[in-house]
C-alpha cells in the first residue's frame, strides 16, 4: 500500500499573521492578485450587465491599477514588504478596505462613464470592493507565505544534506589520517630510542637497565598521555555534532493524502464572505443580512461536515483533487437548498458563478493543504537527516576516540611493560647471555608492533567476563542477557563494541570506588536500530546534589551518543546510548 502522507492541522494565528505579514503586499502577491481581479470583473459583469467585453475589460484594467495604487502606496509607508517584519493587522485590514473601496468606486465611475453601469450598483461596488479585496489579497498572501515557509525548509535541508553528504564522505579520510599522524608521532619518537637500546644490548648491556627505566619515565608514559588527550579534529567533530540542522531533500509528491485535511472550512468561509455578501446585497436587496448569514453558514458547516466525515479517509492525489471539487460543487448546491428553505432563490447567473467560485477557492485551499503536506513531510525528512548526522558524529567521536586511546593504551601497556619488563630481566643478571639480549629485543619488537597493527583488542564479552573476574569475591556484577542481534551487531562494529566496554568498565569501577556499590547489575536494550542502550544499576551511595566532571564523564562524553546518571528508586542508575 503507498504511504499515507500526513497533513498538519490549519491554525488560524498563523493564517492571520500571514494574512497581515510582509507577504501580504509582496510582488509575488500583487501579481496573482491582477489576473484574478481582472477576470472577476470580466466573467461576472457582461452577462448581467450591459456592455460589451471591451468596455468590461477597461473597466477592469481602472479598477485593478486603482486598487494596485492604494496597495502600494501601503506598502512604501505603512506596510513595507521587509522579510520579518511583523504582522500589522490593524494596518493592513485599513489598507485593504481603503484599497477595495477605491477599486468599488472607480469601477463604478468608469463603467457609468461608459454608459454600462446603472445607479443601484453603486452601492454593491462599495460593498463588494472591500470584501473582495480583503478576501483575496488575504487568501493570495496566506497561500504565498505557506509555500515560501516551504520553500526555506526545503532550501535549509538541502544544505545540511549536502554537508552531512560531505561529512561522511571526507571524515573517514580525516580519521586515518589522524592515526597516522599518532603513529608517525609515535614512531619519531621511539624510533630513536629503540635504536639506542638495540645497540646497547650489543655493548654494553648491563648498563641497560635504568636506560630503559629512564626512557620509560621520560619518554613513553609522557607520550601515551600526550596521545591520549584531544586534537583538532575532536573539536571538529564534536563542533558539527552540536549543529542545529533544517533540512531538505526534492520534494516529494505525496502519493496518498487524507481527504479530510485537503478541506479548510475557515479559509473557504472566510474568502466565501468576500463574495458572497456583495452578491446577497444584489440578490436579496430586502434581506441580503439574512441572506448573508445562512449562507456563510451553510458553506462552513457543509465544509465542516465534509472535513469531519473524511478525516481518516485516504486516497490518491487525483481522487482527492476531484473530491475536492466535487465537496465546493455539493457545498454550493446544499448553500442554495438551505436559501430556498428561507425563501430565498438565487439566480440562475449567480448560482453557476457562486458554484464557480467555490471550485476556485477549494482548488486554492487544496492547493495550499497540499504544499504544507510536503512541507510536513520534508520536516520529517530534516529530523531523520539530524538524528542521522547526530548518530554518525557520534560513532566519529568514537573512532576518534579510539585512534587515541588506542595508541596510547599500547603505549601505556604493552611499550612500556616490555621496556619495563626487559629492564628488570636485564637487571637481574650480571652478564646477559645472548639469549637474554634476543628475548629482550623480541619483547621490545613485539610490543612496537603492535602500533602497527592497530589491533583492537578484547571483544565486549571478554571485557564483561573480566570485569566480573575481577570484582569476583568483593563485589557482586550481574552481566546482561546477550541477544543474538546484539552480539552480530558487536562484532561487525569493533568501534562500537570498544566504546561500550569501556562505558561499562568506568561504570563498575565507579559505581565501586565512589558508591561503595555491592550489587551491580548491567543491562543492555536495542533502544533503536542505531543506537544500543546501556544501563548499569547499582546499590551504592546516593549521588551527592553537586557532581563534579571527572575523567569517567569525559569518556561518556566522547563515546556515548547520549547519557545521564541518577538516583532512581534507592538505586544509583547510569544509562548510556551508544552508536552502532
């Protein structure tokens, strides 16, 4: 089945800002206003009037130039169409008006000039000017200021598309880079020394020994710390994570829309109004108020009826743009039923053009229901694309992180415990044998090495049975339930698995030297097809009000896409949300 396209709710605030904004006499506005206030004079008058089109047509080019006049007199004043400027609504009912009472006046004058215009339409100009401006430049500037809101979206997303495109494009790049920049760092260093401690193992090895404790006091420790901490590209990474994004793709066209939601029936009463009081007034000149409110009634209840029945019906676009039209034609017909019901009986003339009206505005008001569908739409897109980029700068952060830590981790570990190591055997003989000097060598070789290999080390499993080796006999460790999909995910993703143990690690070990736990119980939960979540309980002391950032918050902060840590029930709880 194709995918149901949701459609957000009309708000009336929003409609009555937009109506009242810098949109509201912008060109882009006035522009569509022009064909739709000549063609009104054109297609209304010549066959209830006298008159030939030509003379209509004059008539309506004074009419639309005088109501252009007073628009844009407004707008160089009053009502400047400045981006962000707030909405006047005051001020720009005023315009409208002024400007619908000039356009009724000289259409008036010049179609009695012409010899078309008979005296008793003076009053219905006057009448319908203002309304017919106030409802169309109103209609006009809230279907605008919806589709430019659109357009911004979309133009917002495509940005941050197109660098999150360029993020996961350049990063990995950038990223091995950095190692390698860690190990030339490295071997620049050791180099150096290696090579000393090489050819002093050939002549003078008993020397050697606190050599080698010096090299690992001043060189290697000092160094694994170096490495350890951040860089640029961490601050980087971590920069582009903390983006506020908005989005866009290509629009999509929504395949399947709610028949419902494409009905508006206070934007349609609304521009209704505009047309039919004025009309009222030439129909019913005896009870054209009477006239006025059951009609305006009868096409928003009919609207709202239609809006409320087929809410959660949904059908494809064509099958809704022709339900739209059908509900203007039956809403119109029903209009004209509950007129006659009050004894009123609207012209044949009028009813054809009432029936044409309501098709143009619900044609305007699907059309601007279906633009804030691709909007929603588009909106959904911007936040999978911000909870994409946030879980991909998420998993950098982690291979950042790693790169670092695990070059120093070597160094801390396995460099210096050779070299440490090496220094003790060395000492403890008075003249090394050949087979000494070459098992020091290979351990010294071996470790270095292991630089070059880039060997990610334990799986989350082994570091779980560790942890639980370890603390056996002093503290009690639940470890979790591990799910098939869970531990595939672990595996194919080292990073990720690294980045989690060492989560659990800092945990238990805290939970332990600052908690005083006893009890520890370790969770994790596929929270998301991207993120797996960690949470490890314990029974220790209660976590003071004030917590000061430590060396364990900073690792949450570099590997964990989110974290918090809270007292819960009597428990101690840290819960951590990785990237996988």
């Amino acid at each position: 089945m194709a995918e149901k396209f949701s459609t957000p709710k009309t708000s009336l605030r929003e409609a009555i800002n937009n109506a009242s904004g810098p949109v509201a006499l912008s060109n882009r506005v006035l522009w569509q206003f022009a064909p739709i206030s000549f063609l009104l004079v054109l297609v209304s008058n010549p066959s209830r009037l006298s008159g030939s089109y030509l003379e209509w047509a004059l008539v309506a080019i004074v009419g639309l130039l005088a109501t252009l006049a007073v628009l844009l007199a407004f707008r160089l004043t009053l009502l400047p169409s400045t981006p962000g400027r707030e909405p006047k609504r005051l001020v720009t009912s005023i315009a409208y008006l002024i400007a619908g009472l000039v356009r009724g006046t000289s259409v008036y004058l010049t179609g009695a000039a012409l010899g078309i215009m008979p005296p008793g339409e003076f009053t219905f100009r006057l009448i319908g000017g203002p309304l017919f401006v106030y409802g169309a430049i109103s209609m006009l500037a809230i279907f605008n200021a919806s589709r430019i809101r659109h357009e911004k979206t979309l133009a917002e997303l495509e940005v941050e598309k197109a660098e999150l495109d360029e993020l996961r494009g350049g990063i990995r790049e950038r990223i091995r880079l950095q190692r390698a920049d860690l190990l030339k760092r490295v071997q620049n260093v050791l180099t150096p020394v290696v090579d000393e401690v090489k050819t002093q193992l050939q002549s003078s090895p008993s020397e050697l020994s606190h050599r080698l404790r010096d090299v690992v006091e001043t060189v290697v420790r000092p160094l694994s710390h170096d490495i350890g901490k951040g860089s640029k590209l961490d601050e980087e990474v971590n920069t582009i994570s903390n983006r506020a994004a908005l989005a866009k793709t290509k629009s999509r066209f929504p395949t399947r829309l709610s028949l419902g939601a494409m009905i508006v029936p206070e934007l349609t009463g609304f521009a209704t109004a505009s047309i039919a009081i004025a009309a009222n007034a030439i129909n019913f000149p005896d009870a054209a108020l009477q006239g006025s409110v059951i009609s305006l009634l009868a096409v928003y209840l009919g609207y709202k009826i239609v809006q409320t029945l087929f809410q959660r019906v949904w059908a494809p676009f064509v099958v809704a743009l022709l339900f739209s039209i059908a509900t203007a034609v039956v809403v119109s017909l029903f209009t004209g039923l509950i007129l006659l019901q009050f004894g009123l009986v609207i012209a044949e003339t009028l009813l054809l053009q009432f029936i044409l009206s309501q098709v143009v505005l619900t044609l305007i008001t699907f059309y601007m229901q279906f633009v804030r569908t691709q909007r929603r739409d588009a909106e959904v897109e911007m936040t999978r694309v911000v909870s994409d980029l946030a879980i991909l700068n998420s998993q950098l952060r982690q291979e950042v992180w790693l790169n670092r830590r695990r070059i120093a981790s070597i160094l801390h570990g396995s460099v210096q415990a050779a070299l440490y190591a090496s220094a003790i055997k060395l000492a403890k003989v008075e003249s090394p044998t050949q087979e000494d000097i070459d098992s020091v060598q290979q351990d010294i070789a071996s470790a270095i090495s292991k630089l070059e290999s880039g060997e990610v080390g334990e799986t989350f499993e082994d570091v779980l049975q560790q942890i639980r080796d370890v603390w056996d006999g002093a503290v009690e460790v639940e470890l979790p339930e591990m799910t098939p999909e869970i531990l595939a995910q672990l595996e194919s993703n080292q990073v990720a698995s690294a980045c989690a143990a060492e989560v659990v690690r800092e945990a238990v070990s805290n939970a332990v030297k600052h908690g005083k736990a006893e009890h520890i119980v370790i969770a994790l939960e596929q929270t998301n097809p991207h993120l797996l979540g960690i949470t490890v309980t314990n029974d220790g002391q209660p976590l003071p009000a004030e917590i000061e950032a430590g060396y364990g918050s900073s690792i949450l902060d570099e590997v964990a896409f989110t974290w918090q840590l809270e007292n819960r029930g009597g428990y101690t709880v840290l819960g951590a949300a990785i990237a996988i």
